[in-house]
C-alpha cells in the first residue's frame, strides 16, 4: 500500500531528479542506454529538430535489459533510430558500456576516436536519471557543456508507462542514494540537496522503498 505521504514524497524526489534545462542546439546527443527506448525516440526527436547533428547511443546489457535488448541497449536504440528515419551516417554505437560512469567515459572516447569536435553535449536519459547524469558528466567530461533531456512526461504518466508504482519509487529512492554517495567515491561531481528532498528520502525508505539501494562496498557508477 503507498499512503498519501509517500506518493508525495516520491513527486519530490522526481522533480529534484529533473534538471530543467532549457534545450539548445549541441554537437552531438548522447543517448543512456537503458531498458526504455523512450530515451532512442526523444534522441531521435532532438536529432530531427536540429538539437544536433550526430547521435550516440551506448549500452551493452544489464540483468534487466538481457531478454528485451539480447544485442545490447545501444544497438536496439540504434536500430530503433533508423526505423525512424534517422540517417546511420548520423549514428555511432559504443557497446560496452554497463553503467552511468563507462557511458560518458566509452562514448567521449568514440567521439575523439572519430574525430568529433564536441563542445557541448545534449545527454539523453531517463526523467528521473537526468540528475544523476549531469553529475556524472560534469567529472568526467568537465570541459563541455551538458544539457540534460528526457521525454517530457509527469510522474504520474511515468508510473503508467512502467505499470509498477513501487518499483518506481524505489528507482526514484535509489538514484538519490548514488546523488549523495558517489561524489565521495569519485564517481560525479557534489549536486545540492534540498533539505525536503533528504526528508522526503528518509520518509520513503523507512517506508520499506528500499530494493534499489545500494549496500556498503557496492561496486558501481
């Protein structure tokens, strides 16, 4: 049962997680792989709207993702792209990738590897990863500019989308657990956390929203 408290904690958590940057023109999007392929279709609607004029999708494959995408996450997003029209001259895949740090590092690798000049990047993720890319992003890639995007959507058409409210609001719990741990870690750059975010945090996990967090010595970025 997810009482009243926690559906509005879980809405707080979601909108800190989002950045809402006003989008722009960049040198190249950079799409998260991952098990929504929301992220290819927004990458895909940036791509045809001008916000850049090359795209990169990157991800091998996860536990989650295996039977969905067996040839990897970026090459179904690639796959993807081009049955939306999308050119594969305007397309690079980095494979190997299997979590948020190897993301940035493989692909800011392939784009120097091509010869892409990259100023600025339009980093493409999931609504409530958009945070925890930018972090990441800016320690690993800190001489760019990064505009975080996602598919617009409410929290609410979020949870419809996924059809598993619990186990949303346990990814919502989990990545604010990576936002607060991982710049000790060196894995991404210290983000502000408002005092309500981290009440709204406490109040869900001892709500039981804890299937997501990561334990001592957890290896991961």
């Amino acid at each position: 049962m997810i009482s009243t408290q926690d559906w509005a904690d879980a809405r707080r958590l979601w909108e800190y997680h989002q950045m809402g940057h006003s989008l722009r023109p960049c040198s190249v999007a950079i799409g998260l792989g991952s098990h929504d392929l929301g992220v290819a279709d927004t990458a895909v609607d940036l791509y045809k709207r001008g916000m850049a004029p090359l795209l990169v999708f990157t991800g091998a494959t996860s536990p989650t993702t295996r039977d969905r995408m067996p040839r990897g996450e970026a090459v179904h997003y690639q796959e993807r792209a081009l049955e939306l029209g999308v050119p594969s001259s305007a397309v690079l895949v980095e494979p190997r990738a299997r979590n948020t740090g190897e993301n940035i590092r493989f692909s800011r690798g392939l784009l120097e590897e091509s010869g892409v000049d990259v100023s600025s990047v339009l980093l493409i993720s999931k609504p409530y990863e958009e945070r925890r890319a930018y972090a990441t992003a800016r320690k690993l890639w800190p001489n760019v500019e990064i505009v975080s995007a996602s598919t617009p959507m409410t929290f609410d058409e979020y949870v419809d989308s996924i059809g598993d409210a619990h186990l949303v609001i346990d990814m919502l719990v989990g990545a604010l657990q990576r936002l607060m741990i991982y710049p000790a870690q060196g894995f991404m750059v210290s983000q502000p956390v408002p005092g309500d975010v981290t009440e709204a945090y406490e109040r869900l996990c001892q709500s039981g929203f804890t299937s997501r967090l990561l334990t001592t010595g957890t290896p991961t970025a």
